[in-house]
C-alpha cells in the first residue's frame, strides 16, 4: 500500500487537511467555551490554558484537584500538563485526532459547560463577597 506512492501522497494530504480542520474545530470550540489555548498548526493535540482555574493555591496538587474535577463533573478525561511533564501547571493536553467528529463536540460542549458552571460559581461568590461588605 505505501509503496504506491500515489495512494501514499494523497494519503499523507488528506490526513494533513483533516489534522488541520479538526485542529481548528477545537481552537475555535475552546475560544467560544471561553478558554484560551496555544495556536498551533496543526498537529494531534491542543494545549488548553486552564491556570485561572487551578484549586488549592495551583501548582501541580491544584492541577491535579481540576483534573479531577474535569473528570467527575464533565466527564472528561484531559490529560493534565504534569503528566506530559509541562513545566507550568494548569496546562491541559487535549487530544482529538483519533475522535470522531460527534464525539469531539460533545466534548467541547461538556467543556463549555463546565467553564459556564465555574464562571457563574465565581461570579456569585464575588457577588456574595460584594454584599458583605
């Protein structure tokens, strides 16, 4: 198969086209979801930029405590930057180059809930703050 170099070179372009697409749909899905993430272009994952969100004073214990909490909340399992040994918490490595595409908006959709969920406890905390003063 691969020694047919015709069938390999459209092989190769089509995979390279598909990479970038859903490379893409998930920048623009976190965008959207509120989070910011590393431009790349293209490639198997994403780094998604989750440091606001990091529990219990950050570094990798609060790294791992919002994986966590990812993981039972959204039902999302995303590699948190530690175990890819990221040199900064709160980093997050999503993967989506073997999801199909149904599969990668629900996960994009669960992300977004999951922001709005955080997003609206924050705001009511500062709104229960403000009134205590």
């Amino acid at each position: 198969m691969l020694s047919d170099e015709a069938f390999a070179g459209e092989y190769i372009r089509t995979n390279r086209r598909r990479l970038r697409e859903r490379h893409e749909h998930v920048v623009a899905g976190l965008a959207r979801a509120g989070v910011p993430c590393l431009r790349g272009n293209a490639g198997l994952f994403v780094w998604m930029d989750m440091r606001r969100l990091l529990l219990g004073g950050g570094g990798v214990g609060g790294e791992l405590r919002l994986w966590e909490k990812l993981l039972r909340q959204a039902k999302l399992n995303i590699s948190p930057g530690s175990s890819c040994h990221c040199s900064e918490a709160g980093w997050f490595r999503v993967c989506f180059a073997n999801m199909s595409l149904d599969t990668l908006d629900l996960a994009l959709h669960r992300i977004s809930r999951f922001m709005d969920t955080w997003n609206g406890t924050k705001q009511q905390a500062s709104c229960q703050q403000q009134e205590q003063q």
